[in-house]
C-alpha cells in the first residue's frame, strides 16, 4: 500500500484521542517505508544516487542500493517488531504500545498488496524468508477501494466530531 494509507490509517485508528497521538501513530504507521526508503530518496535528492526513470513503471530491484532491502527486512518484520513492543514493555513505556499499531497494520496490509517481483513483504524475517505473492496496492481493486475506505474513516470521523462539538 503507499506511505500516506498507511500513515492515515494508523493515524485515525490508534490516534484519535489528541493532534500528538494522531501524529505519533501516522508516524508509526508510515516508519517502516520512510525508515526503508527514505534515506535513498534523500541520497539521490543529493545526487549521491542517479535519478531513476520511473515513467515505465517500477524500477529493477536490482537498481536499488542494497542498505534499503536490509532495511526493509527489519522494518516490514513482525518479529523485529515484536521486539520492540518487548523492550517498551520492559521499559515501563506500555502506554506507547497502543500508538506503534499503525507498524503492524503496515505490516500486515502490505502483505497481501505487494507481488514477490517488487518488495514482498518478510514479516517472518529474521526467522524466515516466506512472504505472500498479493497483488500489487497499485491495481485499480486496491488502490480504489482503499481510498473509499479511507473517505469511509475520515468521513465518519469528521461527522462524530462534529455531532460533539452540536451537543
């Protein structure tokens, strides 16, 4: 799925309660893609990497340098976050648990919606490599409904604000 869906999800299910949670929980719901790759935009925004042609569609994965696949890994893998989820616990930071939910929703979104040709999804990873051969997030079925959802999220929510704000 692209980075603002997630970030939006993650933001209107785990983030409702104030402007600070909204942000924190769009923040985790886009970390695993800008924490992948980010860092590469940001190099070839430097001109440290060329600029990809990308008007023939996706660029070769081979094209892409290989710190965003390892980073990749670690930021679209359930296990790496339930580690984290751990040390917060262990921490006594429990109260983060519930805005870092957008991590996961990423993760488990992105694993029916992304082909095994274009970054599958390792959300095993380090324990495994088996990820799902779903269907790309830029197919007319996803990318349409999930925008409809999404209208669904934001609308109901703006509508029960505003009923409040009547009563």
């Amino acid at each position: 799925m692209d980075t603002l869906s997630h970030g939006l999800y993650g933001g209107a299910l785990f983030g409702r309660k104030s402007k600070k949670k909204f942000f924190t929980a769009f923040f985790f719901g886009i970390m695993p893609d800008i924490f992948s790759f980010g860092p590469y935009f940001v190099l070839m925004l430097l001109g440290l990497y060329p600029m990809e042609d990308h008007s023939h569609g996706q660029p070769s994965m081979a094209s892409i340098p290989d710190f965003v696949h390892v980073m990749y890994q670690v930021t679209h893998s359930l296990v790496i976050y339930a580690v984290v989820i751990a040390i917060l616990v262990l921490l006594g930071r429990r109260a983060w648990v519930w805005l870092t939910l957008g991590w996961p929703l990423h993760i488990l979104v992105d694993m029916p919606t992304h082909t095994q040709e274009f970054f599958s999804t390792p959300f095993l990873w380090p324990l495994s490599d088996f990820s799902f051969n779903g269907i790309s997030w830029s197919n007319p079925w996803i990318f349409i409904p999930n925008v409809i959802v999404l209208a669904g999220i934001y609308g109901h929510w703006y509508l029960e604000r505003r009923r409040a704000k009547k009563n």
